[in-house]
C-alpha cells in the first residue's frame, strides 16, 4: 500500500486557498498526485553547473542528469491538466551552452513545446535606438549580471523559460501582461486594441532585487524573482488555475508569487532550511496580501526521507 505524504507545513491563503510544502524528493510527491490535478507548474530545477549547495553536489554526468529531468518531467507530465502549462527555467554558462537546449530536448519525448521567453537579467540600451520618446539623455544599462572575465565569452545576461503543454494548443491570457502602446496611432489597428495594450511577447526583463547582505536576504546560492513566477501565472490566466506546483521550492518564490494571487500552492524541496525560508516567505506574502486575515503557518511533522538525494535543488 502507498504511503501517503505528510506536509512538512501548511500555509492557510486568501479565498481558501492554502500552500502546501512537502520535505521529500519530488518524485516521490508527483506519485502522490492523481493525474490531471495540477493546472501549472512553474519552476526551476539544479543546472547542473557544479553551484555549491548547502548540502548536495551539482555535478552528475550528462547523461545522469538528462536521465533525471526525463525521469521529473515524465512524472510532471502525468499530473499535468489537458490545458495545464509547465513554465520551465533554465540557463546555461558560456563554457557550456547546450545545457537549457538539452533539458528542452529531454522534455521533448512528454510535452509540447509551445513558447520560449526569454528572461533578460540586464540589458543595455542604446539612446538613439530608444526613440525621442523615450526621452532619454545617456545610454542606459539596468539589470544585474555577473561579470565574465574572458576574451572567449560574454557576459550571461539571460535564462531561457521554456512554456511546455500537453499538445501545445493551451489558451494564454496574453493581455494580463500586456503593455501600451508607444505609438497610440496603432491601437485602431489591431482588433484587440482597444484596450491600449499589446502582448508584451516573449522577452522578459526581470531584474534581481538589489540585496544589502547575500547570506540574510538571499540564503540560496541560485534564485529567481518572485515576479518570473507571477508572471508565468497571469500568462496562463489566474482564473483557470486550480492548483500550481513547484517540485524544487527552493526559497519559494512561486509560492510566493501563488500566495499573493489567491492561488493554490503544493511544492516539495529536499533541504529543511530552504523549506524553513519557504514557509516564512509565504506567510509574509498572505499577510501582505489585501484584506489578509489567514492563519499562521502550521509545523508539521517531518516527512520521511523515502531515497537518497542524488542531484541538488536549485530552487527559488
């Protein structure tokens, strides 16, 4: 008889919605999820890139760790709705560029690769190319990158966020991030334009939050902003959205960005103290939340470890 998992902690949300945390390897809770009964899953596993975690070694083989995403994405595709969307981030480094490409490719066999958006981390801006009515009066660089010293290379300033569905024909809510219109003229051009706003497309800049001090306000060594998730939620459309999932909670940021929409939330994560940092994180975002008025998280007892933990989690 299956064992079935106990939640780690459970965070009480908006519209009774709640977001449920899971101290076990993610496979062992996609086996505890009946099919069809996750409508998004947004998330962004170990790169294998050798990042130094707290407790677990970022290096396998290629051909291990491609097994494995097989193995994860094989189990997402199951518990994935007809109409569901698996937003997944990955990226690279500039010594080993095939890594996003090849998890796509593994990802081919279970789902359909319906968009690719790109996450622009930092982009510089040429002042001519911005137009007069941008009004600007420099060349302007924003964002954040980590600065490569290479006559080979350049610096990364992007990750791709592969939009995957079960036959790629998954409606979007492609306005619920749309933008305005520079030109106004072109707004009785459009059929949908009354609304003065456009599909903001797939590129997606999306800087880091500047931090004081790394080790108390981003204790992860690989993060995402909460805003990548919350985006990836409204693209597919909130109100279709029964439950979403992220199967390396990492600090959070999905259930964050969930906790803040009114949304469902269960995800799982293999390290206490990311799990710990998650569950707080979340709790904030209810409070925060307009007309909040949840419980407090609840403790509960500690999942048990069901296999040893072969690959790191790269989380949020």
């Amino acid at each position: 008889m299956p064992v079935f998992l106990k939640p780690f902690a459970r965070v009480a949300g908006r519209s009774g919605s709640s977001s449920r945390f899971y101290l076990v390897d993610c496979l062992d809770l996609f086996r505890q999820l009946a099919p069809g009964s996750v409508d998004v899953i947004v998330t962004s596993p170990p790169y294998n890139l050798g990042v130094k975690y707290s407790r677990y070694a970022d290096n396998l083989s290629r051909p291990d760790y491609l097994a494995w995403t097989d193995a994860w994405v094989a189990a997402a595709s199951r518990v994935l709705s007809p109409d569901g969307s698996l937003f997944l981030n990955v990226g690279a480094k500039p010594s080993d560029p095939w890594t996003g490409l090849d998890v796509a490719q593994a990802a081919r066999s279970h789902l359909r690769l319906q968009n690719i958006i790109h996450w622009i981390k930092s982009i510089a801006i040429d002042r001519d190319a911005a137009g007069a009515a941008a009004e600007l009066t420099r060349d302007l660089a924003v964002g954040h990158y980590k600065p490569i010293n290479s006559d080979r290379f350049l610096n990364d300033c992007h990750e791709f966020v592969f939009h995957f569905t079960q036959r790629g024909t998954t409606h979007l809510d492609r306005l619920a991030l749309g933008v305005p219109y520079q030109d106004q003229s072109n707004i009785g051009r459009w059929q949908q334009g009354a609304g003065g706003v456009r599909c903001r497309g797939n590129t997606w800049f999306i800087p880091y939050e500047t931090i004081q001090q790394r080790d108390r306000d981003r204790p992860h060594p690989a993060t995402f902003p909460t805003r990548l998730p919350e985006q990836c939620l409204r693209l597919h459309g909130v109100s279709r959205i029964r439950l979403a999932m992220d199967p390396f909670v990492g600090l959070g940021s999905s259930a964050v960005a969930c906790a803040r929409l009114g949304i469902g939330f269960i995800g799982a994560d293999v390290d206490e103290a990311y799990l710990g940092e998650a569950t707080a994180r979340t709790r904030a975002a209810v409070l925060e939340a307009p007309g909040a008025s949840a419980r407090p998280a609840r403790a509960l007892p500690r999942a048990p470890a069901t296999r040893p933990i072969r690959v790191s989690v790269r989380g949020q």
